[in-house]
C-alpha cells in the first residue's frame, strides 16, 4: 500500500478538489468538500480498493488523511495476516 | 437456508401515490449537496402520499386490482400477509381490516409483520410456507410503506431518500415442481441502526418525544421520526450482503450466470452498486428503480419488478434472485422461477 495512491484515489472521490492540493496531514473533516454523503463514498472506495471496512468509529478518531491511510493498512494487514 | 417446493408466484401489482417531488426541489439542502446526493443515491424523484393515504390503502389498491384482473376466486385466499412499518394503528393489525375491505373469508389467516428493507423476502418465505402447511389453495403477499410519513421533511439523512409504495403478490399452491429457495438472517446487535426511538412501550411517547432538535446542520427532527446511522447500515449491507447471496446460490445448484435479473433493495446506488460489483454481476441483470421512485423501504424489489421488468415477467419465464437488507437488522435472499405471471402496469392514486 501506497500513500501516494491513497491520497490520489480519495481526491478523486472527492467533489470540486484541485489534484495535487490533498496533503498526508491535510485535515479531511475540514475541506469544504467533506459531508456525511461523502463519507460514505470513502468507505465504499476503500472496500472496493482495499477490501477492509472504515467504521464510524474510524472515521471520527482520524483527523488527517495520513491517519486514514494508516487505519486502512493496519486493517488490510491484520485481514492478510 | 430452506426450499419450501409447490408453491409459485402467479401475480403482482404495486400502486403508488400520483404525488411526485423531485430532489432537486428539496429545500434544506445546498444546491451541491442536493447535485451530489443524487448522483451517489440515484435518487432523483420520489412518491410522496398525501395525508390520508396510507400502506393499507396502497396495497388494497394494488390487490384489488391485481385479483380482479387475474379472476381470483377470493374464497380460495387462506393466507393474507401485511407487511409494514407503517401499519393503519398500534392495535388492530392491519391486515385483520385488510382482509375485511378485500373481502376475503373470516377464515383467512391475517398477519401483521414488522420488517422494512429485506420485508418482501421474508414475506415470500412467511407466505410460502403458511400455504404449504395449511393447505390453502391461495395466499396474498401485501407489502408497503408511506415512509415519508415517519420521516422528518427537515432532515436530509433521510427525507431525500425514502418515497412511498404499496404492492400485492399473489402466490399458488402448483402441481408444477417449482421451488423458492431462502435464505434469511438477523442481527439485534444492530436495531438502533435504524429506528424510531419513541412511541413503543420501551420509551412510551410524551410531549417531550415532539420536542424538535437540531442535530447537525440540515438535520432536524423529533424523537417520533426515523434516525438511521448511514454509515453502520452502509457498512452492514458491504458485509453481510454479497456472502448470502453468494452462500445461497450453490445451495440450490446455481451460478449467478443461471440467474436473469437479480432484484436488490432499492438501498441507493452507491451502496447497491458495491453490491453488485462484489458479486461481479453485468449491470444489465441489476434493475434499478431508485431514479423515480427512491427507498420505497419493504416495497423497493416488487416496485423494481414491476417498473422494470413488467414485460420480461409477463412474456418469459425467468429465473429471479431477490434481496433485501436494511432494518433489524435483517436481510434475506430468494431465489425462484416465475413463469409468465399476470404483471399489472403500475397504479397510480
């Protein structure tokens, strides 16, 4: 798992984000793009790329986009192990 | 997983209100989050009754019609199901004055029974083995919800989403060697997912339960309207979906090449299609109906057979797998064969 990839598939799942301007420590829940719809639309792009699930939970405790990434790949770590 | 074999589906019709409102038109919501939750829901339009018009009043219709149309001898109908979240009162069951305003014999077992989203499936299998115990000839299936009507028009995490319908499935004792195949699941852990917090015994409704309050910007409501937790329902349809299915299809000897439409709860698009892409399932046999007629709740799968494939149903003999999931939580699978079944064009009162 990539970084890089992460931060460039959750831009594009994102509404009205210029490429490039999503940052590792860029705080997600305060883009003006970031609401509840897309929320989901996250946890749909992570299962289908990932194959792990973001809960609630997940989605509160994280603050920047780097914490996401590391919640994802300490999920798909434990699923593979 | 279970087979109840001898029993078919032989008709269906679902009625909804005229009354359409598009999402565009929604008023507590910005323009982009109005763009944005229909290009993810796919819901663009919904059905909305008017004060009045209840489930009851649509599935009559629907049946009505539907029997009327098929030249059903009503005295031959043993088994009447009502299912619903929306019931006419607390107490009596509905269906009790279902089956009176039908016309059906006092003989005719009437049954109220509480499910939402994955309610059709259940109804089927409800129905299907009622008729194979009792050794009725007829049964008649009627599923609806005016889910607008529990639903806070001031809260945009459910208002836009949930339309109304109401349907009647009529099933047949058959000679035939036919066979619906089931597979049905629950989960308490989850009943708060969605939910209706006051008004039952467990917290009783006072003046408080009206009182509205302000949760989060757009979402406004009052403790007698439905809540639900998108992420926990989104995150429980991912998981639990796609394996029952996939678990329910060897059981009866089948790939999903075998089957020609898979009909899902009419959830929303985004959670549907991962859906669908888990089981890796062509777009053509996924019908949708969430574009004109929204989360009609456990009405969703008649109202996706009838608006999409009323001519296949009616022409063809086709082999189905149905799903539904959401509240409970609760979700099941079937999987049967119809065969050229009476499949009225869609009421509209």
């Amino acid at each position: 798992m990539i970084l890089a990839d992460f931060i460039k598939m959750f831009e594009a799942e994102l509404a009205d984000i210029i490429p490039g301007t999503i940052l590792p420590e860029t705080a997600y829940k305060q883009l003006d793009a970031w609401n509840s719809m897309q929320a989901l639309i996250l946890i749909a792009m992570v299962d289908a790329e990932y194959g792990v699930t973001l809960t609630a939970e997940n989605l509160h405790d994280c603050i920047t986009v780097s914490d996401l990434f590391s919640v994802v790949q300490n999920k798909k770590t434990v699923l593979n192990s | 997983m279970f087979t109840v074999s001898g029993i078919k589906l032989s008709g269906l019709a679902v009625s909804v209100p005229k009354q359409k409102v598009s999402n565009n038109d929604y008023p507590f919501a910005s323009i982009k989050e109005k763009e944005l939750f229909i290009k993810t829901t796919g819901i663009q339009n919904r059905r909305i009754a008017p004060e009045g018009l209840t489930a009851s009043d649509l599935c009559f219709e629907a049946a009505e019609k539907l029997l009327h149309e098929m030249q059903c001898v009503k005295s031959e109908i043993g088994v009447l199901l009502f299912i619903t979240q929306t019931p006419d009162w607390i107490i009596p069951p509905t269906a009790i004055r279902l089956q009176h305003r039908l016309g059906l014999p006092k003989a005719c077992i009437a049954l109220d029974i509480n499910l939402g989203c994955s309610g059709y499936v259940y109804g089927l299998s409800v129905i299907s083995s009622l008729l194979k115990t009792t050794g009725a000839k007829k049964g008649l299936l009627l599923v609806g919800d005016v889910s607008s009507s529990v639903v806070s028009e001031k809260d945009k995490s459910t208002s836009p989403i949930f339309s109304d319908a109401g349907s009647a499935t009529l099933m047949d004792v058959s000679d035939a060697d036919s066979a619906i195949h089931f597979s049905l699941h629950n989960d308490g852990e989850g009943y708060n997912a969605i939910i209706i917090p006051d008004g039952g015994m467990r917290s009783k409704f006072t003046p408080a339960s009206v009182e509205v309050q302000k949760i989060s910007e757009g979402i406004e409501r009052n403790k007698t309207h439905l809540i639900m937790n998108g992420v926990d329902v989104f995150n429980f349809s991912l998981r639990e979906v796609a394996p029952d299915v996939k678990q329910l299809l060897p059981y009866c000897g089948k790939d999903t090449k075998d089957v020609d439409y898979f009909v899902f709860h009419q959830a929303n698009l985004l959670m549907n299609e991962a859906i669908r892409k888990k089981l890796a399932i062509e777009p053509e046999k996924v019908p949708y109906s969430l574009k004109d007629f929204g989360n009609t709740s456990s009405a969703s799968i008649p109202t996706t057979l009838v608006t999409q494939l009323r001519e296949q149903l009616t022409n063809e003999k086709l082999s189905l797998l149905l799903s539904g999931f959401g509240v409970g939580l609760s979700w099941g699978t079937a999987i049967l064969e119809t065969d050229k079944i009476a499949c009225l064009p869609l009421i509209e009162i």
